[in-house]
C-alpha cells in the first residue's frame, strides 16, 4: 500500500512468519466523517467515538461471523452513551452521547460513571452475545485488551488515536495455541509499543509495519475497504414499535397519529399510522435485534 493509497479509508490484516501473531491496522476519514453523531460531537467526542470505531472495526477483522460487533457503553456521568459497530466487511456506524464539557483526558471509568462497557456480537442469523467489559484501564484501548486477554485466553494488545478528523488502529493478538512461544509474543509486542499516536495517524500500514517490523517477516493480506455503513431498516424500526404492544401502540396513534422512530446512526426516518399497526406487530421475530 502506498502512502496515497492511505487517504482511503481501509483495513488491513496480517500475520507475522516466524512468531505466532496475528494483527490489523484500520485508518478511518470518510467513513467517521459520514456519521450524524460523529459531525456533531464536541472535540472530545469526536476523538472517543473514532477511537472506538477503529477497535470495532479492528476487532471484528479477526472474528469468524457473520454479522456484526458492537463496543457498547452506557452511564450515567458525562459519557451517556457509546456505541460503536463494524461489520465483518468492515462496514461501520457509531453514535455518542457526551457532556460538551467532558474533558479528553478523563479515564474512561470515570467519564461513564456508575455504567457499562461491552462488548456484543450480533449475528445476522441466531442469538447475540455480550460480554461486560471490566473498566480496568484508563483508555478504551486498555479496557478492551484486558477484556480479550480474559475472555479468549490469548495476549491482546491495542493502539488506537484519533485527531477529531481521522482516527487509526492497530491489534496485536497472539494465535490459539501460541502460550509455548512467549517470547516471539513479548518481542512483537515490545516494538509495537514504541509507536506514538501520530505515526498511527500519519504512515500507511506498509510504512508502519516497516518502521516497527523491518526485520520481521510479515505477510500482508490485501487492504479491505472501510465505509460508513447503517444496517437501519423498515423491519427493525417496525420491530422496536411491536413490543409496545397493541392496546399500546392504538393509544399511541391516538396520541400522535403519525409516529417517527429516526435512527441515531444515520438520522433516517421511518413514519407509522394506525393502518400500519398489523404490518408492524407481524414484525415481531425472535431472530430480530
């Protein structure tokens, strides 16, 4: 990949020859910049929901689903919400909700408060899965690998930046089975921590991996465009007004006689009346989310 190459937006994954790692570098502009929640968020906003966007997307490069994986939070302090979600074809969406005053250099446990991080895996086909995350770390990027280290037993690293404008990642996680070569590990991971935040925001992926791996041999899977990218539809929309009910949902068209449920990720719109009560509780389906 050359450094122009690096204007679009894009993910990257690889694997290193002679030490039992996997990795992925994510750079994200337009497709952060697409996003409703992300244009209107004050500076630090911007920078915590592209940071999350890029672990997302990170994240769900090395997870075999079909669907999508979702950084989730909730509180009750300045950081309200957070949700930030990549497909396994590294199409993302995200939203925050975040006091203007909220200051960047805030430890995350303490932005949200009495709340919740987590992560969910929302297959397209059967039932999603959450894990709480423990809010151990300061940053996002500490919570999440002290996550996978626990759940998945395998040594996770992640370094994650954002500017306002762009935001870039990578993950570093060792292979199933790699517990016999602790060192090949700890070697990997010892150059990775030299990077600052402006050469993830700055170098390509070939130039990254060039400056941290020069004398390692790392093969590089072909880039995967990233684009902003809602999975908003009629029937979800129709689904979240079902499970008022139907004595509910009459005195609800009473009331407003054209109901609105916009969606926050990309402010589309979708309007009900009364005559669309049958369509809407016919939505009803265990395998929606």
């Amino acid at each position: 990949m050359s450094h122009n190459d690096k204007q679009q937006d894009a993910r990257v994954r690889f694997l290193f020859e002679d030490a039992p790692v996997r990795g992925a570098w994510v750079y994200l502009q337009h497709s952060v910049q697409a996003m409703p929640a992300f244009i209107s968020a004050s500076p630090a906003g911007k920078i915590l929901l592209g940071e999350s966007v890029a672990a997302a997307a990170l994240l769900s490069a090395n997870i075999k689903l079909q669907g999508r994986l979702a950084i989730q939070a909730r509180g009750d302090g300045a950081l309200r919400l957070l949700v930030a979600e990549s497909s396994q074809n590294a199409g993302v969406r995200g939203v925050i909700e975040l006091d203007d005053r909220a200051e960047n250099t805030l430890a995350l446990r303490e932005l949200l408060g009495d709340g919740y991080l987590a992560v969910t895996l929302l297959p397209d086909v059967g039932e999603s899965y959450q894990g709480i995350v423990p809010l151990q770390g300061a940053r996002l990027q500490d919570c999440l690998a002290a996550y996978f280290q626990q759940s998945e037993q395998l040594e996770t690293a992640l370094w994650l930046a954002s500017d306002g404008e762009t935001a870039a990642g990578l993950l570093l996680q060792a292979m199933p089975g790699a517990q016999d070569d602790l060192k090949g590990w700890q070697h990997v991971h010892a150059l990775a921590s030299t990077i600052s935040n402006e050469e993830l925001l700055s170098l390509s992926c070939e130039q990254l991996l060039h400056r941290l791996y020069h004398q390692e041999t790392v093969r590089v899977f072909d880039a995967e465009p990233v684009q902003f990218q809602c999975s908003c539809n009629t029937q979800r929309s129709a689904a979240a007004l079902a499970t008022l009910g139907r004595e509910d949902l009459l005195q609800l068209f009473q009331e407003t006689p054209v109901v609105k449920v916009d969606c926050h990720f990309c402010g589309k719109i979708y309007q009900y009346s009364e005559r669309d009560i049958d369509k809407i509780l016919g939505e009803i389906s265990p395998t929606l989310h």
